[in-house]
C-alpha cells in the first residue's frame, strides 16, 4: 500500500517527507511542486485549488504505475468535507459582481466536488468506477471497504482512495493506493 499525504505545506511519501516549500500561500506552494516535479500539462495551471491538490498527489502516488501508457483499471474513491465550496463561493461572487455580466466559465466549470475526479482521470487515462463522498471526517475504513468491494467484483484491479478538501487556503490530501 502506497500513502501520500499532503499539509501544512509538505508532502509525504510513506512516512517519509518527500517535497517542503514554506510560503506564503497554496497557490505557490502547488506551483512549486509541479515544477518541482518536473511535469508538462499545461492544464495544470487552469485547474481550480482543489484539483490541484488532488492532481499532485495523484501523480506521486501513479508515478509508478505506467498509467499513461498501459490501462491499470484502476478505480478512484474520494471524499471530502466541503465537496467544492471554494469554488461555489469564487461563483457567487462572479454572479452577485455589479462589474461582471456574465459569470466565468473557467470558474463555474469546478463547482462540483467530482471535477478533480475526473482532472485526474484525464491525466492518467482512467476509465474506470470513481466516486465522491461528503462526509465531516475522513472515514478511511469505509472507503477502504468500497475499494475492496470493487477489486472483489472484478471492477478494478486498484484503487486509489483519497480525502481532498481544499477551501480558502485550508487544505488536505490523504492518497492511498490499494491493490
């Protein structure tokens, strides 16, 4: 079993502290990381901060997993506390601006939680089950029996469950990989 976590502008491997950048925001401490792990997906930088998240720790805990050239059949399982409030609200004040006419598309487009889900699947050319859960408290046995469940029923072979709650500069990812 592979774990990524990522917090308090760190990112750990195992147990082991795999990247640290101290600034000032998520904003910078993410940019940082991708560079840092040196990958070339533009898109990236388009992402909301909560697909961010999930992004990089899903390309820690995949690097090894040859996803971007052989099907893994592996299967995403996520949950979080505020599924894409910091988005709704970036929405909500887009609309509610006397300035702005129209809301931004860029922005609307990640007002549902599942968006980092399928970032993810994109990137990694996962065509396979996924779900998102809300939830106050990351239920790591519950959705380690999901997971179970469909390598059990032949519907993945992994599974990566995930906590990624991102709002207003808070954040936090657990990733594991489960086969």
């Amino acid at each position: 079993m592979t774990e990524v976590v990522i917090k308090n502008e760190q990112i750990w491997l195992n147990d082991i502290l795999f990247f640290e950048e101290k600034s000032t925001d998520f904003n910078t401490f993410s940019k940082n990381c991708f560079k840092f792990l040196n990958i070339n997906y533009p898109k990236f930088y388009k992402m909301d901060q909560q697909s961010k998240l999930a992004f990089l720790a899903a390309e820690i805990l995949l690097k090894n997993e040859n996803t971007l050239t052989e099907n893994q059949n592996i299967a995403l399982v996520f949950a979080n506390k505020n599924s894409s409030l910091d988005s709704d609200l970036k929405h909500a004040e887009s609309i509610q601006s006397e300035n702005e006419i129209f809301p931004s598309p860029a922005v609307f487009v990640y007002t549902l939680a599942n968006i980092c889900l399928g970032e993810v699947s994109i990137r990694h050319h996962l065509k396979t089950e996924n779900a998102f859960f809300i939830a106050n408290n990351f239920n790591e046995n519950q959705l380690k029996k999901y997971a179970h469940y469909l390598i059990d029923s032949h519907r993945a072979n992994k599974v990566v469950v995930a906590w990624v709650d991102y709002l207003q500069g808070n954040y936090e990812a657990k990733m594991i990989l489960i086969d």
